[in-house]
C-alpha cells in the first residue's frame, strides 16, 4: 500500500503526476489573489496523467492564502461527467500517517514506550525485539503480508469483498522469517502497521478506528473522512482495474485488506486540515513530533521526507490500494493533496504527476 520516491512508480511505491479529456478542465479558487503556483502548470500535469491512461484525478494546492482546486479526466469510465472537486477516495498508505499520529499520543500520554517491545503490550504476537518505534518506521524485519496475499488484478477483481482479520494478515507475515535483525534497516512492510492497530487496541481497550476518530477526525472537524467501508460515501470518481484488456470497477472492496495499514477513506480538503494540524503541531507534543520526523532512509515514523528538485523538502505521504493513488505532501512554499482514480495506467505512464507535484512544490 505504498511509499513514496520522487519521480517513482511501481507496484507498491508511487510519485508521479497527470490528467485530461473534454471534461478535464475546472478550476477553483478561495481567493483572487495572486499566488506563486502557476494553475495552467498544474492542469497541463493532470492532463498528460489522463492521456497516460489515469481515470480522473482530482488535485488540492494551498499556495499562502490561496487554495486551488483542479481536476482532470473524468468522474467515471465512458462518461463525460466531470471528477467532484470535493470527492471521496481510499487513501491507502496516509492512513499510516494518522495511525503513527495516534500511537504517538499514546507515547506522550505514557502509555506506550516507543522503544520499548512490541511484546511488552501483544506477548507473543511478535519477535520480541521488535520495539514499537521499529512498527512506525519500517525497520522491523517484518515480512509485508501483501506480498503473500493474490493481488494480481484478475484474483483481486473476483476476491475484493473478502473480509481479513488484523490477526490473520499478521499470520501471514509472521509464518515467513524476518527479512533481517529487527532495526538492522530499513523496509517497507504494511505488516508494521496492521500490529500498530492492535497495539492500540490493546493499549487502550478500543479498536484503533475509534481512537483515530476520537482522537483525531472530531477535533479537527475531519467530517468527510472514514476509517473504512465498502462503498464510498458521497460524491466520488469511480476507481478501476485492467483485467484482460478491459476496465473493471472496483470502487467499492472490502477496506480490511488494508485495515490501520491503508483502509481510510477521505477528502483533499480533510488531508489539507490533518497535515497541517500535524505538522503545525497542534496533533503531537513538540518530543513525539520530533520523534516523527527522525528519518532512516527517508522515512520517519508513519511519515516519508521527500527532498524536491528545488532544493527543499516536502513532508507527506503517499498512498495506492486497488483503484485509487493518493499523494499528500506539504512543502516549504505550499502543500499539495492529489487524489487519482486510476484505470489503466501503465507504470511508466505518469510522468504527468511529476509535473504537478514540481508545479506545486517548486513555484
């Protein structure tokens, strides 16, 4: 369920740019005054994103007081309907990032220790030297389990609506050897934070999407957003999978698949207001935040440092689950929040994202 490298795409890692059709073209703006992103930049990236194959794209850039909603392709397959500027899409691997959010409340709170065992709170579900900070930043060793499960786009078309307990995917990575001495380095695995989960819900005797709701989404009035479900709530772009040449829907699924490791459902508008609570310091304690923001190879904990070919860097995250990309980035000069409905879009067909991001990041 993904992780972010500039200017990469693959099966589980996405940064890219892009969009178009006759419908592609709308625009709005809170404020008429003048910004320092180029909106034609930006709509010329998601244009090309069509053109390479992406169903429809909806993109969100906070430039100083100005907020531009853009949008490209359309709403769904076949159909000149344009993609709502307000719409719904799973955010697969952001959900990390509000999950960390919430173990690390835990951890100012004193109710978890960050380096201490994960098996201190779940005996035996785990290596007993894997610590919790090695769940948030992928240094556990822990085998990914969607390596092991049959994601391949034809098996997942006819098994979407199967349901996963958080303890049979942990099984399913915890039957395989660890890929190397738990915080030896760094790998990317969803394992991690499908035990973050349960960590949670031990820890405080709810289950993690009540916590990430009560914790996060009401204070910070995140009312679009949803911690899973089959269908979409509200206006969306439909999602899609290429199954032997042709193009199946695939919207609605069963969230477990990604469960507190990408299952969350939301808006450009209620990631624009988590990410800047977080980041702005109004969501973690100045420690955890620090905490968070500690990278090995680029990655902190449940948060990715992207550096931008202007020389900066931008925070975020990146998300992929059947159907549906997110990217969520907040830079020096502006944040950017793109959603993208994907059909069939070849790996190396994206370059369009990449010029949005730059457009957006890099004014």
């Amino acid at each position: 369920m993904g992780i972010m490298r500039w200017a990469v795409v693959g099966t589980a890692a996405v940064l890219v740019l892009g969009t178009a059709g006759a419908a592609s073209a709308g625009t709005a703006e809170s404020s008429a005054r003048p910004g320092r992103v180029d909106p034609a930049a930006v709509q010329a990236g998601l244009d090309l994103m069509a053109r390479d194959g992406a169903q429809g794209v909806q993109v969100r850039v906070v430039d100083g007081k100005r907020t531009l909603l853009l949008r490209g392709g359309t709403a769904k397959a076949g159909s000149a309907r344009p993609v709502p500027l307000d719409g719904r899409f799973r955010i697969g691997s952001v959900t990390k990032t509000i999950v960390a959010t919430v173990v690390l409340q835990l951890v100012g709170e004193g109710r978890v220790g960050l380096d201490e065992p994960v098996s201190r709170y779940l005996p035996g579900l785990v290596d007993d030297r894997i610590t919790v900070r090695m769940l948030l930043g992928h240094t556990s060793g822990l085998f990914n389990y969607t390596d092991a499960l049959p994601l391949d786009n034809e098996t997942f078309v006819k098994e979407r609506f199967r349901h996963y307990r958080a303890g049979e995917l942990v099984e399913l990575a915890t039957s395989r050897p660890l890929l190397f001495p738990p915080g030896e380095r760094f790998s990317y695995s969803n394992t991690n934070y499908i035990v973050a989960g349960m960590l949670i819900e031990d820890v405080t005797g709810r289950s993690w999407e009540r916590e990430v709701t009560q914790r996060v989404l009401r204070p910070l009035g995140m009312r679009d957003t949803r911690t899973g479900g089959t269908v979409l709530p509200g206006p969306h772009a439909r999602g899609y999978l290429e199954v032997r040449g042709t193009l199946v829907d695939v919207t609605a699924l069963d969230s477990s698949i990604g469960g507190a490791a990408g299952g969350m459902i939301s808006t450009t508008a209620d990631l624009d207001r988590f990410f800047s609570a977080l980041l702005g310091g109004k969501l973690l304690r100045r420690a955890e935040l620090a905490e968070m923001r500690e990278t090995v190879s680029g990655y902190g904990l449940g948060i990715a440092q992207i550096p931008t070919p202007c020389g900066g860097v931008a925070w975020g995250h990146e998300g992929a689950i059947p159907g549906y990309v997110t990217v969520s980035l907040s830079g020096e000069r502006t944040s950017v929040h793109l959603s993208i409905s994907t059909g069939a879009v070849a790996e190396d067909g994206m370059d369009g994202l990449n010029d949005v991001l730059i457009a957006a990041l890099c004014p």
